[in-house]
C-alpha cells in the first residue's frame, strides 16, 4: 500500500517561528504507519539536544519524510539511533 496520510503536523509546526540561522535536515525514516508512529519518532528526535522542531510526512507502505529544525547540523548517528529508540529505521533516501 503506497497510501499517503495528511495528518496536518506539517502546518502545526510550520507556524512556530524557527530561529535565525537554524539548519534544516530531511531524513527518511521506514517502517511508518500512523499518528503513534508519528509521534514516536517526533517526541525521540525531539529529545536531541538543539532541535526546535519536527515534522512528519507519513506515507503508509513507502519512506516517511521527516524534517527536522536544529540550532546546527546534527550528528547522523544521533539521529539514528533516535528513529531506532522509537522502533523504526532510516532509509537511504527520502524518496
């Protein structure tokens, strides 16, 4: 199933101001289902020091695409092992 649900998280966080200067990363992340994945993955990502924000764009049975606001670049394993803590996986690319 290449279903694509709009769970409007990329609105809500779109309306919070980011920082002046604050770096933007796409990851893609495997394994997405539903708003408890959503927040899973949201609320692990969220933890690592320096993020502001975190958004969604699940799509069932594909890669997910997350975006994720951070203060700098962050470190990739850092963030890898927070989409694995949430039990999911990256992908290669946020296709």
């Amino acid at each position: 199933m290449n279903e694509r649900i709009d769970l409007g998280l990329r609105e809500a966080a779109a309306s919070t101001p980011l920082p002046e200067g604050a770096v933007i990363q796409e990851i893609g992340v495997t394994g997405m289902t539903c708003a408890h994945c959503v927040r899973s993955v949201t609320e692990e990502i969220s933890e690592i020091a320096g993020v502001h924000g975190v958004s969604v764009d699940l799509r069932v049975g594909d890669v997910s695409r997350v975006t994720i606001a951070s203060e700098t670049p962050l470190d990739a394993a850092l963030v890898r092992d927070a989409v694995e803590e949430a039990g999911y996986a990256l992908a290669a690319d946020p296709s």
